[in-house]
C-alpha cells in the first residue's frame, strides 16, 4: 500500500522517495509484460568523449516534448494509456507535474548506465525525476560529486524511487553491470521538460 504523504529521505544538497511495492505484484507483471512487447525498442547513439558509442541498453521517448543528452535528440511520441496513469500517481506522490517519460530496457545484467547527472537546462533548475522499476532487481548507487558519500539501493521489480531537490547538481547516479543478472529490467523515468 503507497502512503498518501510518503516521507522524503534527506541528503546532503538533495532529498530522496523509495518505496518498494509501490505498484501490486500484478500490475507490475501486466506492465512488464505489455512494454516489453508493445513498445518500439530502440538502441541509440550517443557521444561520449568525442566519439560515437551504441548505448548498452534500448530505449524509447514519450511526451509532448523532445529531449537532448550526450549528442542524443530524442522524438517525442505521444504517452500510452497506460503511461499516462503511471504519470499520475508519480505526480500524486512528488506533488509536481512531468511531461515525459523515458524508458530503458536492460536486457540482461550486462547492459548498464554509466555514471552520470540528469541536469540538462529543459530539466529545470532542481529536477525531479520518479523512476519505476519492473523486472529484474537491479543495484541503482549514488555518489557524491565532490565527497565520498556513496547510497546504494536495490530497485525491485514495482518500486519507486524518486530524486529530487538539488541532488542533480551534487550528485551522479548509475546502474552497475551485474554478472547475477540474467533477466530483463524495464525502468521508466519521468521528468518534466520545460
């Protein structure tokens, strides 16, 4: 059951949500299952250190707007119904809209996300990002850009974790390869393009 006022975990510069069963077991199989199948998987480009590299994961852009990162312009495409209510319960829960929604595929344990920031001007100034996890358990770390603090968090398959407040600034983030991991992982991350 999702608390009606979930409570904000504080960090220094930043503030974080997890909860682990925000979505029923099977909502979150029903879900995994459609986009898994339904949902134009792509495996995109981007620049990294001046050369051109294929992403280690798929993925797909929804929303009213276009979004740019590391070289990447991704098209917006209208959100699914299914998209759309998932959207509303994050904007229950973070108490601010999002526009947009990304989605990645990890097929296996060996794709991944390098460390980095979601701190692009279209973001705004302090973004907050809900990210919904289906699939595989997969370990998600936060670092300290300028320290040594490290948070590390094991995203399950149905739960929330939501970044908020200065973290993009003072913080990376990255989702590690995993060699025990065999199994797919959907995330969805939405965000509110200005």
């Amino acid at each position: 059951m999702v608390p009606e006022s979930p409570r904000w975990f504080q960090v220094e510069k930043g503030k974080l949500i997890h909860i682990e069963q925000f979505l029923t077991i099977g909502t979150a199989n029903t879900l995994l299952h459609n986009l898994t199948h339904n949902i134009s998987w792509q495996q995109e480009s981007i620049t990294m250190f001046g050369r051109s590299i294929l992403q280690p994961r798929l993925q797909a852009w929804f929303g009213d707007k276009s979004y740019q990162y590391s070289g990447l312009k991704l098209e917006p495409h209208p959100m699914p119904p299914a998209l759309e209510k998932l959207k509303q319960q994050c904007e229950h829960i973070c108490q601010q809209p999002f526009n947009s929604v990304l989605l990645n595929l990890y097929r296996d344990g060996h794709d991944y996300m390098g460390w980095h920031q979601d701190n692009e001007k279209e973001l705004g100034e302090h973004p907050t990002i809900a990210s919904i996890s289906l699939g595989a358990s997969r370990k998600f770390s936060l670092k300290q850009k300028y320290g040594d603090k490290k948070i590390d968090f094991e995203l399950t398959h149905g739960s929330l974790l939501v970044m908020a407040g200065e973290l993009q600034h003072h913080w990376r983030h990255a989702l590690p390869k995993s060699r025990k991991v065999s199994q797919p992982r959907i995330n969805l991350t939405f965000r509110n393009i200005i």
